[in-house]
C-alpha cells in the first residue's frame, strides 16, 4: 500500500501555520534573536528561536501549549495510530522538580506526554519514536513502513521538542552554539541555534484516502535509516553513513536518482555536519541539486525537526521552489553550486529531506508531488 | 532503473540468538550459557576474558550504566547467534530497542549535576547520555551496525509489539539480521532476528 500525505500543520518561532513559515523563509527572515526564557548569560550563546506566547509558569507543558491548538478539533478517526517523534517532550517537568523540588522529575518520561497526546485526539494506539535529531524523519520512515505493510492504514506521526535550559545547557557544554545565529553551510559557521516547533503528518493508504476522499497532498514515496557507527557527537567525516539512508530511500522507492529535484538538507551550521551532508550529497548524485537548510531561520528544532522541513519540502514541491538559506553569507567551497541565500528553482517531482542526529542516527524520506 | 530488493513480505525470519541479563546472572538460548555476576563493569570484564568482547570497548568505563549493560547484551546476542564482527569492517544490521524510563534517569544525573554546579556550566558527558537512543548507538558504535537505529516506547508496549516492527523493517529492507533490545536498568534481554533461511532457529513468525 502506497503511504500519502493527507494533512499537515505546524507551528514554529514565527508562529502558527505552514505559509506564515514558508512566506518567512521565501523572504529570508530569522526568528532567531535574543532568549529570554531563562538565563542565558553562562552560555555559549544567548540567542534561539522561541515561539512568542507560550507560558513558562503554568501546568501545562510547552510543547502541550504548541500541540493543542495544532491538535484540537482535527478529523483524525479514533483507529488511526499515532507515532510521537521527540528527544526531550516535557523536560520542563524534570527542570522544575530539580531546582524547585515541585514535582516528580519521572513525569518527564515521554510516555506521559504520549498519553495526554492520545487522549487529546482520541486514538487508542500509539508510540512514542526517538532518535535523537532524526527522531520525526525515523517517525515518518515507521509510518511509512507500517502504512505499506498494510498494519496500519492511517498513521498521524506528531513531532515536537521546546528550548529549554537542559537542553541549551548541553549544547553549550558541547560548544555547539554560533553565537550570532546559525548560519548552514557558510565558510565561517561555527555551530548551531536552538529552536523549538511541533506539528504533525496525517499518512493513509492511498486506498483510504481515495475512500475517504481526502486529498493527496503528497506521496511519501521512499524512507531510509542508518547509523555512522562512528561517534556519539560526531558525524563519520565522509558522510558514509548519510549516503547510505538516501540510497536505501532511493532503493525503497524504486526511483532512478534523477527524477529528485531538491535536497532540504539537515543543515546544522555545525563545522563537521553540514561538511559531512555535502560530501554524503556529492557521493550519491552525480550532479548538483537545489539544496537548502531552514536552522538559520527556525533555529535547530530537534525532534521536531524533520517534519517541519517535510512539510516545508512539500511546499517547496508545490511551488517548484526552495528558499533561501537563511543565515548564509559566505558559501563553504564545499557547497558552492549547490546551497544558495538566494531562492533556486527547479523542476522535478521529487524532493528529498535529510536528518542526522547524535549517535550517528541518519534519516531520509523521499516525497513527490 | 534500482530494483529493490525489499518489500518482501515473504521473508522467512527466525531468531537466530538470544541474551538476557537481570542484576545478578546473565544467559543465552542458542548456545546455552549461564552466568552470574557481581556488578557491570565485573561482568565486562568477564565477558572480554571469555571472549564474548572481540576487543576492548573505547571507553567503557566513561559509559553510563544502560549503556555498559546494552553492550554486554549485544555481545552475547551477537556471540549466540554466531555474528561476528571486526574494529574495522560495519555490518548492515539494525538495532532498536525500548525500555520502561527511557532516558529519564540520565535526564536527572545529568541536570542534577549543572544544578549543583550551581547552573553555570554542564558536563558534555553526561549530556550525551541524555538521549533513550545513547546505550542503542554505544553498541553500534563499538560492534559496527550501520543499520537502522532508534527507540520506542509506550506505557503498553510489548516486546512481541517491538519483535513485529522490528520483522517489519527488516521485510522492507535488504538488511539481514536486526537486534531488538530492551534495556531496562533490572533486567534486560535481547534478540536477533535474521532473515536468513538457512540458519537454524525458532520461527518467530
């Protein structure tokens, strides 16, 4: 059974809605600037992309703030099975139990955030997936293989991860903040910016969503996962391990590599990952594609990540256009002919959106239009 | 044009070997052995004198205590299903895994840690740790598989839940064998499923 793509939404630090993001990149703009959600002064760098509104000081979670509004009132049918992609869900719970002995920090446990997902939209089955930054596009690649087994015939994949001092911390303690903002595959990068978003991808067979009459918006034609094996921070330096999951996505959707028009790359602004991206891209086509990365302008939005830049590769495909990397000033020898601060065009029907996470966690999902 | 060579929803799959470790003894199915120990970095090094560890793992003792457990799992799983491996040569298996916690305890040793450092810096190391899939990625790392990797998780998950998605991806891949784990800090087992159907084993389906 063929997996497609029936619905989708998002919110990230320049709001709620896919066009307010896809508008914001097309035109170049950052929702990086100044944190102020806790003290930054310690850290590598005191800027992210936050979601404006959201409640430090309340009950509820800041990924349950960015999940409702998302959620709330969806056609999603009660056998539909969920799949939750996060790394941290609602660390907070743990922050606030440690500094102001207010809780029980095993409430963090994601499977806690699963259950008040489930019960938000009323489906009975589900899982919680986590792999590191590749966490959504490994969600997508369970989905699909779930869909086209014919287990399951409609798969709602949710993402979502928020900027917290736990995290930011930790990265800082890596030193893998860019002090003045990320800026994806530019000679002088030097590291990344946290974000934050959550959003979701409603999949069913091709079958129950012609019966259903529910448009395709997208086909999610090809998935492939794999691990560098190398280093717990580091990504293996020749991409090896990245160019091993597109060429089984590839292999999976029985497509000839031509027909793929973009790359939305994962895009760090990391020295070594966006390095790492470029050499595994140039191993596997033999000529350059529109590539681009949206973390100069969302901020690294971690296990939401890769279903924020899905969404945005759809969009991309309906328009034939990727946007500009944000952030980008100068272009890394390595990536000249390739990655652009301008937009760049093009006109095939596939695009392919990547993910490389700690532990050496790759991902790739193939979408057509 | 790329045949694919997965989507075979025909593939014979068998478990081709099996460990377990609980907090005093440890064991395997195929070939039977039995074990006690007395703590984690005991039972590495009994395993390496025994050679269940082809070779050193880099920085064990640095690991946290999911993670030393996770590789001694593997060990015997892979050295019960007859699976070797090299330092230098990666083999296209997979492993996934699940457990009761996920990272949580990690999560608090880690923050607890910047929180009486009084909040002004943290410890890369125990950060990385930070991530359920951490133990999962110390045994890729040390054992080579460069297949698919991630965690999974619910309140009422189930391991014969885990043992189907893991039968799933491997149908829809050209890997050969996959490890499913649960490593839970009191007990813990894993299980290779193989493909291949020339391997004696127990149909699991």
């Amino acid at each position: 059974m063929r997996p497609v793509i029936v619905d989708y939404d998002m919110v990230t630090a320049f709001g709620r809605g896919v066009n307010l993001c896809w508008e914001n990149l097309l035109s170049g703009q950052t929702a990086i600037k100044r944190l102020s959600r806790f003290n930054t002064q310690n850290f590598q760098s005191q800027s992210a992309a936050a979601i404006e509104g959201l409640k430090v000081d309340t009950d509820e979670s800041l990924v349950m703030q960015m999940l409702k509004p998302l959620l709330e009132n969806r056609v999603i049918t009660q056998d539909s099975f969920l799949v939750l992609a996060t790394t941290t869900g609602e660390i907070e719970i743990l922050e606030r139990a440690l500094l102001n002995n207010q809780g029980d920090y095993k409430k963090s446990n994601p499977n806690y955030l699963l259950d008040k997902v489930k019960d938000l939209i009323g489906v009975k089955s589900a899982v919680t997936i986590s792999a590191a930054c590749s966490s959504a596009n490994t969600a997508l690649g369970f989905a699909g293989s779930l869909i086209s087994s014919g287990r399951q015939d409609c798969v709602l994949v949710v993402a979502c991860d928020s900027i917290s001092e736990f995290v930011f911390s930790g990265f800082s303690s890596l030193m893998a903040l860019d002090k003045t903002g990320a800026r994806p595959f530019d000679e002088n990068r030097a590291g990344l910016s946290i974000g934050e978003a959550a959003g979701f991808i409603l999949l069913m067979s091709a079958e129950r969503a012609k019966k259903e009459k529910r448009n395709s918006l997208s086909e999610l034609i090809g998935w492939g996962l794999s691990n560098d094996a190398n280093h717990m921070t580091g990504p293996i330096r020749d991409g090896g391990g990245l160019a091993l999951a597109i060429e089984a996505a590839v292999m999976r959707a029985e497509i000839q590599k031509e027909r793929i028009g973009s790359i939305c790359a994962h895009g760090t602004g990391t020295l070594y990952n966006d390095s790492m991206e470029m050499k595994a891209f140039k191993s596997v086509f033999e000529n350059s594609l529109p590539t681009y990365s949206i973390k100069g302008a969302t901020g690294h939005t971690m296990g939401a990540a890769g279903l924020i830049e899905a969404i945005i590769a759809i969009e991309s495909l309906k328009e034939k256009v990727v946007p500009p990397t944000v952030g980008l000033r100068d272009v890394d020898d390595e990536a000249k002919g390739w990655v652009s601060n301008k937009t760049q065009k093009f006109d095939k029907d596939i695009v392919l959106s990547v993910n490389a996470g700690f532990g050496g966690i790759n991902a790739a999902v193939l979408l057509q239009g | 044009m790329p045949r694919c060579c997965c989507k075979d929803k025909a593939k014979s799959i068998i478990v081709k070997g099996a460990a377990w470790i609980n907090q005093a003894n440890y064991g395997t199915t195929e070939k039977k052995i039995l074990g006690s120990y007395n703590n984690i970095d005991d039972l590495y090094v009994k395993l390496k004198q025994e050679k269940v560890f082809l070779f050193p793992v880099k920085n064990f003792a640095r690991f946290d205590f999911v993670s030393k457990m996770t590789c001694c799992l593997v060990a015997l799983a892979l050295g019960d299903a007859n699976i070797a491996y090299q330092k230098d040569c990666k083999q296209n298996i997979g492993i996934i895994g699940t457990n009761s916690q996920g990272a949580v305890e990690a999560n608090r040793e880690y923050f607890k840690d910047y929180v009486v450092n009084g909040r002004k810096s943290s410890r890369a190391n125990l950060f990385i740790y930070t991530l359920a899939t951490s133990p999962l990625a110390e045994a890729a790392i040390h054992f080579k598989l460069h297949g698919p990797l991630f965690y999974e998780s619910s309140f009422d998950i189930s391991f014969s839940r885990l043992l189907q998605d893991a039968k799933g991806i491997l149908r829809g891949s050209d890997m050969q064998n996959i490890l499913v784990v649960e490593n839970d800090q009191e007990k813990s087992a894993c299980f290779v499923l193989s493909v291949d159907e020339s391997v004696k084993g127990v149909s699991c389906g």
